[in-house]
C-alpha cells in the first residue's frame, strides 16, 4: 500500500465520483481506477460500490477512510517536522492590539504550530506597534508598514514578504 493509493481512495471518497476525483487529481479516469482496484486487491476487499450514479463507500471503504486520512496526515506532520528542523525558524513576534478576540491569538499559535511555525504574541498598544517594528525590518511611512525580509526567510514555503 502506498500514500498515493491512499490520496487517491480519499479522493474518490470524497468526490463520489472516479470522473471529478480523477480531474481534480490531474489523472485520466481509467489510471485513476486501476490504481483502486490495486489497492482493493492487495486489501483483498471491495472499497467502493460502482454504479451509474457515482461510488460509495463499502463497509470496508468506511473502515478504512479514517486510518487513510490518519496515515496521510502523520506523512505531512512528518514532512514538516523535517523541513522544520533543516530550515532555521525564529519566532514571528505579533503585536495584539486591545480589542481582539482572546481567543484569536490561541487559534493563530495552534495553527502556525500546525505548520511548523511559532508565532509569539505581545499585548502592545496601536501607537506602540509601528516603532517596535523597526528592528526587525519593517519600515513605516504614511501609516502603512512594509516588511524587507532578511535572506533566512526563504526556505521551503517561500520568501516572506508582504505589505499592511
């Protein structure tokens, strides 16, 4: 069994359909479907039932759709955890202005962490964002902020730069 079955049975799991599960992953529909009759012999079971109106999952297809979807989130987790450790990350310090939801720095830590990014956040009033933003880089004129990034931020996601 490899990831890409798995892709591909999510995939056709999703959808509903080999036609648009084949589109949307850039395969032509009959490679699409040898690759799941593959994995259903080497798993000795029916995944899906074939109809005019589409697939649906078997027994064994619901059995295995979870373990599929936890399989290839751990492969991702790992691919992270690797470009993590050969990429030198430093912590993006975030000014939280009052007035912001409490729980939205929480969801933004989770999720930068989710990516293999760290995220710091500091209570820091509007008017004392701008100033402190000048050592790391960011320039301000006009009220707006512009980030020069330093040459670590290339890495595997790409160069980091952008405008407020």
């Amino acid at each position: 069994m490899e990831f890409r079955q798995l892709r591909y049975f999510c995939a056709v799991a999703d959808e509903g359909n080999l036609t648009r599960a084949a589109e949307w992953l850039g395969l032509r529909s009959p490679s699409l479907s040898q690759q799941i009759r593959s994995l259903e012999r080497e798993l000795g079971a029916p995944l899906f039932e074939r109809s005019a109106a589409g697939m649906a999952l078997t027994a064994a297809g619901e059995a295995l759709l979870p373990e599929a979807r936890a399989a290839l989130a751990a492969a991702e987790r790992g691919a992270r955890a690797v470009a993590s450790a050969v990429v030198d990350v430093r912590p993006l310090t975030v000014g939280v202005p009052p007035g912001v939801p409490p729980d939205l720095p929480e969801r933004l830590r989770t999720a930068a962490r989710d990516l293999g990014a760290e995220v710091v956040f500091e209570d820091v009033a509007t008017d004392g964002q701008l100033p402190g933003c000048a050592p790391a880089g960011w320039t301000s004129a006009s009220s707006r902020c512009r980030w020069t990034a330093p040459a670590w931020t290339s890495g595997p996601f790409g160069t980091s730069r952008s405008a407020c």
